[in-house]
C-alpha cells in the first residue's frame, strides 16, 4: 500500500510541476481567480443579506444530513408519485449498470454539466457501449474536445486559452474559426444546437432536490441545460443525495446562496422539473411527452455518502453546495487549478476524494492543502475543510504514509498571492 501511494504521489508531483512551467496557464488561472473574486464582492455588496441566509441554509443542510435516510425514502415517493422512474444506486458501478440498461447503445446523447456523472465516469462509460455523448455547457464542450478533465466545479474550462479553443473549434468545423470569444460562441452555438434535437437522451445533474414535491432544480446561465432537459424525449438526471433538502423554499434559498457564492447576482435561468412532459388537453386523456421528455429517470447516487455521514469529522463535507468559492481563495488553486486529478478539488475535494473515489488519492490530495484556513473563512455552510485535512494526514500517517507538505512547497516556491488569516492557520 505504502508503494502505491509513494507512485501515486510522485506522479502527481510530476504533473503539477510541469503544469507550473506553463506561464500562459497560469496566467489565464490568475485571471479567473481575480475575476471570480471581484465578481463575488459584488454580488455580496448588492445583497448584503445573503450571509444571513447561508447560515440559515446551514441549519437546514445539516439537520436533512442527519436524517438523509428519511428525506431520501420521501422522496423517491414524491418523484414516484409524480411519474419520474426513480433508481437508487449504492455505488457508481450501480449507476452506470442502471445508466447503461436505460440508454443501450448507438444513441445521440446531450449532457449538461454534472460533477457526479464526472464521479461516476458516465461519458467514458456511454462511449464504450458505442453512444456518442455531447457536453453542451461551453466550458464542459471545450474540455471534453480538448480531452482534458474539468478544473473548476463552476468554470470547467479555466487555464484554457482562446487561441487553443479556436484551435479545437477549427478542427471539429473543418474550418477557420478565430480565437474572438464571440465567434467561438457561435460556432459551439450553432454546432450544438442541432444536436439536441436529433438526441435520443438528455443527462443532467441537479443543483438541489426538494424532498416534498420530488422537484429537481438545475442553475444555469448558458441555457443548455433547459435544452438537454426538455428537447430529446429522454431525461436522465443523476444526482447525490446529498443534493436533498426538505421543501421547495429549501432548494430555493439553497439556489439563492449558491448563485451569489458563486459571483452571480443571479442566475440567467433557474429549472425546475417535476416529472415529464404531459398534457390533458384532448378530451382529459393524459398524454405524456408533449413538447418536453416524455419519460424522466432519476439515479439518486450514494457512492460513500452515507459512509461519510456517519463520521463525526467528515460529515459536514456533505453540506457543500459545489459553489466553488473556497477555490477561488485557495493559493494551490490559484497555481495549479483543478490539476489535482481528482473530480473534486481543493480541500473539500480531497475529503470527497476519500469517500466516493481512492482514500489513498485523498491522502496524497491532503499533502497540498497550506492549511491557511482561507476556504474555512469564505465557505457559505462554514465547513471546517482544515481541521478535516488534519484528520485525513492522521489516517495517513497512521497508515505509513510519507509526510511530504506539498502545498507549502508550492506556496514558498511560487508565490503566495494573498494575506490570510492568522487565527485559521493551523500547522
Ligand atoms: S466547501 Fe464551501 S466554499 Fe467550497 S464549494 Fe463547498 S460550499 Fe462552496
């Protein structure tokens, strides 16, 4: 086990020390993170009040956390009852086994962003059994054309620069595209569209669930994900259930944090689904399939969940709403983005890391974190990620593992470019 874990960190040494020779990377990271930064003091300026309303939804997440089992059974009813197929998936070899029997092969498949179907492998997974699958979201579309993993939970495409894009985007439409962000717009714009309707499937995440009613809500600015979800006559949603919260009002002040956690001050669109498309209108007889999906499957993903519910430490990792503020704070983020190779980033990732993907990779993930506590400060659930990265370091020493403090390497040899505070800083 100690070898294992000796290779796998000496390759993911390798990596992020060549991802740092690369000026232009870094530079466009750079750029984002000071953008999402201005972008989310704006947003925190407008609507002062939104403190208030994180720790509210703090309550609420941790209290539905401590009772999943329940707000779980609820609401598999509430979707039942509302004509949605709903599946509950222990691992993520389940959800692709469910996944796989409902799409079958040689199938058009449109996808907007979900970190959980990245959890599960679901596009590697579709492509083998001979389906082509299409990322829509902008960001999710240049990456999966540029081969690469996403590197933000909000903007999966950062560090990617437009000439490189253009240099993709040229290449699928077999012609010059230049490197003007609005041009490239309208290449994937135009390209995509056509594919939503020839699709067979559409595949989703969900921002939050509401228990009581079974309503799925997706946050988006793009407009894709409404398209994915309401063009092919399929949807597929797959979702953590940690996604949950009681009551619809829950899901929408959870919609509300989210948004300006994320430097929006609001959202373009908000979705919510209840069930598929239907209509009564001739002579009261129910058709299903109107002009949206005429069938909707909902994976309900655990995949180490509950086991991360259960430890008095770890639990509150559940509470993330994947607004991706803390990456934007963190000084190994601002280096090396998402380059942790993990679907899961940052601190918090390297604790999810540890329960739905490899311990060992949570604990070489461990190693990176400077623990200056700046994600802790800006969380809008307040989760506590240093004192679980100092848990994770203990279960690896525990087990052998060599301490190697990669984050503070980093930070000394490549600059630290913001103050922190001292009362967080726990060494
Ligand atoms: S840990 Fe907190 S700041 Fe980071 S993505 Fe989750 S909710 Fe947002």
């Amino acid at each position: 086990m100690v070898e294992k874990y000796n290779v796998l960190f000496n390759k993911y040494q390798r990596k992020i020390y060549r991802v740092l020779r690369d000026t232009l990377f870094r530079e466009a990271i750079w750029r984002s993170v000071i953008g999402s930064r201005i972008n989310r003091e704006k947003a925190f300026r407008k609507y002062p009040h939104v403190k208030k309303l994180a720790e509210r939804l703090r309550d609420i997440r941790y209290n539905t956390i401590l009772n999943l089992q329940e707000y779980v059974k609820m609401t598999i009813e509430n979707m039942e009852d509302a004509n949605m197929h709903v599946y509950f998936a222990k691992t993520a070899q389940d959800a692709r086994r469910i996944i796989g029997k409902i799409v079958g092969s040689n199938k058009i498949i449109v996808k907007s962003k979900s970190m959980t179907a990245e959890e599960i492998g679901l596009n590697e997974y579709l492509t083998t059994l001979q389906n082509e699958v299409w990322e829509t979201d902008l960001g999710e579309f240049i990456i999966q054309l540029a081969n690469r993993k996403p590197m933000h939970l909000v903007e999966p495409a950062i560090g990617i620069p437009k000439e490189k894009i253009a240099e993709l985007f040229s290449k699928l439409a077999k012609r010059e595209i230049p490197p003007s962000p609005t041009e490239l717009a309208k290449f994937a714009r135009e390209f995509l569209r056509e594919k939503y309707f020839k699709a067979d499937i559409g595949i989703s995440g969900a921002n939050v669930i509401a228990a009581e009613t079974g309503t799925i809500f997706i946050v988006e600015n793009e407009g894709n994900a409404r398209f994915v979800t309401n063009a092919p006559p399929i949807h597929i949603v797959v979702a953590g259930i940690e996604k949950i919260v009681p009551t619809l009002q829950d899901a929408m002040l959870q919609i509300e944090v989210l948004s300006r956690y994320a430097g929006y001050t609001m959202p373009s669109y908000i979705s919510l689904i209840s069930g598929p498309s239907k209509t009564g209108d001739i002579e009261k007889n129910i058709i299903y399939g109107a002009h949206g999906p005429r069938e909707v499957y909902v994976i309900l993903l655990d995949n180490g969940r509950s086991e991360m519910m259960k430890h008095p430490i770890f639990r509150e990792a559940l509470l993330c709403i994947r607004c991706g503020s803390c990456l934007y704070e963190c000084p190994v983020f601002e280096q090396i983005a998402g380059f942790y190779g993990s679907t899961y980033f940052g601190g918090i990732g390297a604790v999810w890391t540890k329960f739905v993907l490899d311990p060992l990779h949570a604990y070489v993930l461990a190693y990176s974190c400077t623990l200056c506590g700046r994600c802790h400060e800006i969380c809008p659930m307040k989760i506590d990620t240093p004192s679980m990265i100092l848990e994770l370091r203990k279960e690896a020493a525990e087990q052998g593992f060599i301490l190697r403090k990669i984050g503070r390497i980093l930070v000394r040899e490549y600059g630290f470019n913001i103050n922190y505070s001292e009362k967080n800083n726990h060494s």
